[in-house]
C-alpha cells in the first residue's frame, strides 16, 4: 500500500494543529437485502509526521461471499487544515472471482495535479481547493454536521472520482430515532447523490454521540435497498441516548 509525502511543512502543520475528529476504529455489519454477508473493519489514526489515514476493509461472512473471494478495500491519506480536510492520496480496490478493480490518486499541491492510475489506464487531473474524495467525504461530512449553522441544511462538495472531479450533494432528509447493533441514537438523515443511477447513492444516518460519523449507511439499486451497513461496535465510547 502507498503512503502518502508531503513536505516539511505540511507535515508541521499536521502535526500542530488540532483534529477535529478522533482517532478511533470502528466494525459495521454487512447486510445484502436483510441476510448478512460481512463486515467492513474503519480505522481512522494519525502517523507519527502527524498525517492522517484513513483506512477500510469489507470482509466477507456469508459462505456465498467467501466463494465469490469478494473483498473491497479503501484507504487515504490526508491532512487536516482546521476543520477541512486536504487529500493527500486516495486508494480503492474491489475484488471478486475473476475480477479486480482499482483506483489511486496520488496528489502533488505544489504542481496542482493528481497522478491517477485506474485499471482502465492513467491520468493527470487538475486540483480544486477543498475537494474530498469517497472516503475523507465521510468524514468532512461530519465535521460540517457538527457545526449547528450547517446541520438541517443541504451540503455541496466537489469529489474526486476515478477520473474526474464531480458536484455532489448531501440532501437534509429529517431528524430520526435509529436503532443499529451498537444502540439507540437520536440522528440526523442524510441523502448522498452522486447522479442517478449510481450505485454510490445512499442515505446515511449521523448522531453527536459518534462525531456525527455514519451508524449506518444504506445503499440503492433501482430505488430498493441494496446493501444495509450499520454500525456494530467503535472505540469511541458510545452512549445511546433513547429507547425503542
């Protein structure tokens, strides 16, 4: 796996500044329309030059997934500028029988370019200020929820793909009560559009009791849900806050 450099000074300023989440780890269950077939493992820590990583892994449970050798893997390195996040890099690999996917981007600030690989072939694309990849969405995401001005609101980001920069939304759906494997939590529900039809919409449901991080994410295909992920345990010390 690849590591992201930067220079001195943005590891400096890495290393100063305070973050405004916490390191912790996480394991959500996998559920595939109600039957469960993995787990995905979250790490999020910071290196000792004060960058940080995140860091998933989706492993298979069901006897059908393991068959299939079905494993996804998603990583980034990044460094926190206040409450924004700054890409560093960004790495995704899915694999099944027979197939493998991936995609990196390995980003230079001083010459504003992302070097990209992708199993379709190379690219140079042209930065933008505060754009966010897949992963560091989730978690600016979360820094943004945490702000009361922002919350009950709906979120624009600009979010580097496999090969280009795309306008994405988070849509502001309602406050709910959620119960998931590591409690009962009073939330926020929230709508990620990427553009229609893509299997990466999904809504999403936020509490301050877990830095506003996802409890559970549920993706769609053709408007019915397809994977169900919820959040089962964390190093965060959790307090669920009602009752069902």
């Amino acid at each position: 796996m690849t590591t992201a450099t930067a220079s001195p000074s943005e590891a400096l300023k890495a290393e100063t500044q305070a973050a405004p989440l916490p390191a912790h780890t996480a394991v959500y269950e996998v559920l595939r329309r109600g039957s469960s077939i993995g787990e995905v493992h979250v790490s999020l820590s910071q290196s000792d030059s004060g960058l940080w990583h995140f860091d998933t892994e989706t492993k298979a449970t069901s006897r059908v997934a393991r068959l299939a050798r079905a494993t996804a893997e998603e990583s980034a390195w990044f460094a926190w500028h206040g409450d924004r996040v700054q890409m560093l890099s960004y790495r995704q690999v899915t694999r099944a029988l027979g197939r493998s996917r991936f995609w990196q981007h390995e980003l230079d600030w001083q010459t504003n370019q992302s070097q990209t690989s992708t199993y379709e072939g190379d690219y140079l694309i042209e930065l933008e200020p505060d754009i966010v990849d897949p992963l560091t969405l989730r978690l600016q995401l979360a820094v943004l929820l945490a702000r009361p001005d922002l919350r009950g609101q709906d979120l624009p980001f600009r979010v580097l793909e496999r090969n280009e920069i795309e306008d994405q939304q988070f849509f502001y759906l309602g406050e709910e009560t959620l119960e998931v494997p590591a409690g009962c939590f009073e939330t926020v529900r929230m709508e990620r559009f990427r553009r229609e039809g893509s299997s990466r919409n999904y809504h999403s449901w936020h509490a301050e009791d877990f830095h506003w991080l996802p409890l559970r994410i549920v993706q769609f295909r053709d408007d019915e849900e397809e994977l169900d992920i919820r959040l089962m345990e964390s190093s965060i010390e959790l307090n669920p806050d009602c009752a069902v």
